[in-house]
C-alpha cells in the first residue's frame, strides 16, 4: 500500500513501489547451442520502481518514478489541473498514443506488451517477433520522452489527449529542432464503452539522415473495465516501418480480453483472471522478403489482494514455416 506524508503547507507526498520479478522459458534455438531443445531458462527482477507523487492542492501537483534496477527516471512532471476539461503536464512522461501502452503495468496482466521470445530476431527492421506492441515499442510510438501534455473529458461522451515530445526517447535532449505530435480523441457512447481514433507524427531520421515526421495512425475499441467482469480492448494501426525503409508501411491489428471473476469474502484469494491476446502483423517488408507474425497468449492471473499476484502467460508466435513459443510467469507486487 502507498503510504502518505503530510508536507510543508498543508501539501501531501505519497510514497510507493512495485515490483515484479519474471521467470521465462523460451523456445529459441538462438538461446542454446545447435540441436539442444531444452528450453532456455532465466529468473530476473523485471521492474523495481520507485513512485512519488506530490500534491499541493487541486491544481498543482507533480509525479516522480524511478527505475531503481535500472538507475534510471521513467516519469517527472509538473502537473496543472484547471478543471476536468483540461489538464496540462510539463516534462517527462509516456506519450503514448494508444490506451494499451498508457495503461499502467499495475492494471495489465499480459507480461510483455511486446510479446518478446528471448533469443527471436526475426522482425524486419525492429527485430524481436512482429506483434502489434513490438512495432509501437520500437518504432517511438509510445514511450516515455520530455516534452508537453494536454488531456482532459469534455463531458461525459468526449476525452482527448496530446503531446509533443523531444522525439529521442527515455531522458535524452532534442538534437534537432523537430517535435514529435501525438494526440487521440475518444467518444464514450455508454457505460464502460470508448471508442478511440489516435494519430502520431514522430520525428526521425529517415535513410539519408534527414528530419522526418513519421506518420501512423489508428483506432481502438473497449468494452468493461478493469477488476469488473469481462473486459475487452482491440487496436488497428497503420504507419511506416522506418527503421526497415523509408517506404516500409506496417500494419498491425491486436485483441485482448479479460475476464474478472472475484472469489467469495472467506477466500484466501481475491480473485481470478483468465485472459487471452491476439496479435497479427505485416512488418512492411516487400515481396520476396515480406514478413507477417502472429501471436496467441493464453494466460491467467491469481490476485492475493487488490493487484497483488501471480500471473502466467505463454506467448505463441509463428510467422510462414517459423514458430516459437515463451512461458512466462510473473509475480506482482506493490507497496
């Protein structure tokens, strides 16, 4: 549980942590020598952050989140909310143009976004296995970078968000003077129900070292919400492969869906939740080399108490002749 500190003025300081720590198992014949089938297997600390949030009063407030295994900030802003219409967040953030990236890890109970296989390189350009997070991950589309945030709800049915950021990732100094714009607009037609449209022009170097916008744009759709019964997020994206070419357009198209199911008060368990993700990509790669991927993820998560728990995932990917597969297993926890 987070743990609160009255400050100076009247203002507060809340103080928390996560961490979770990863088994893996990977199918890859990249991890072990020629004609070894064993799995590849490897037990490692995959996030241990640090989290501060100040609040003055209800306008001001401020985040500061650190990666603590990787000495390294994530988040630090300063955070002005006028009103509901409009918040505006100066510094570091994750930009994100999609819900699926800027949904915390705390919420979500797929493992790896990107749906990463240890020792695959196989996707044209951004390497790793073509899923739709690897191609957002790699590509700047949704990371954290320094820059300017506008976001608010215009009622009940409207919402939008809009950044524009350095463009040279995590913590890094603009070399050039392109900004990277993102931005999404959201309608919420009922209940839990978002329907969302999102743009990214993110600046680049294209082939011959030259400042680029890269476009890409998409859409998402949600149903539910989380910790409540079934829930489901799909996305469809479209932009340019820019580390392959500068001609290379992806596609890329992901469902996921969840199903809350809480056990009795007496239990010694909170909840169960089962979970599925699919995936499909074209990387951009032209005949004769193009390159489509897809990904299964069956998995379940077991809550202890609130999103603290154990979750199991295996991703399964295959692309033409090629398969491999990743059992990963993962344990929550947050202070």
């Amino acid at each position: 549980m987070a743990q609160e500190i009255r400050a100076r003025g009247g203002s507060t300081v809340t103080l928390g942590a996560r961490i979770q720590a990863q088994y893996e198992a990977s199918s890859s014949d990249d991890c072990h020598g020629p004609g070894d089938d064993t799995p590849s297997l490897s037990f490692f600390i995959r996030r241990a952050w640090v989290t501060m949030d100040g609040r003055l009063n209800d306008l001001v407030s401020a985040r500061a989140q650190f990666n603590i295994d990787g000495a390294s900030v994530l988040e630090a802003y300063l955070e002005l909310t006028p009103s509901d219409a409009l918040q505006v967040q100066l510094g570091q953030f994750k930009k994100g143009m999609s819900y699926f990236w800027l949904v915390p890890n705390a919420w979500l109970p797929i493992i790896e976004r990107d749906a990463r296989v240890t020792g695959v390189d196989h996707c044209p350009g951004v390497g790793s296995v073509c899923s739709f997070g690897r191609l957002t991950g790699a590509l700047g589309l949704d990371n954290y970078e320094p820059g300017i945030l506008a976001q608010g709800r215009l009622g009940e049915r409207f919402g939008y968000r809009f950044t524009l950021t350095n463009g040279e990732g995590i913590g890094n100094k603009d070399v050039n003077d392109g900004k990277s714009a993102s931005g999404q607009l959201s309608v919420f037609p009922a209940g839990n129900t978002r329907v969302s449209a999102y743009f990214a022009l993110d600046e680049t170097l294209n082939m011959q070292r030259e400042t680029m916008g890269v476009p890409a744009y998409g859409a998402e759709v949600e149903v539910g919400t989380w910790l409540d019964g079934p829930h489901l997020i799909a996305n469809g994206l479209r932009g340019r492969n820019w580390k392959l070419n500068d001609d290379a357009k992806f596609s890329a198209f992901q469902l996921m869906a969840f199903w809350y199911l809480p056990f009795a008060p007496e239990s010694r368990f909170a909840a169960i939740e089962p979970m599925l993700r699919v995936s499909w990509v074209d990387s951009g790669a032209a005949n004769p080399d193009k390159v489509t991927g897809t990904v299964v993820t069956p998995g379940v998560m077991v809550y202890f108490v609130g999103r603290n728990g154990i979750s199991t995932n295996v991703d399964f990917y295959t692309s033409g002749e090629r398969s491999d597969w990743s059992l990963k297993v993962q344990a929550f926890a947050f202070f």
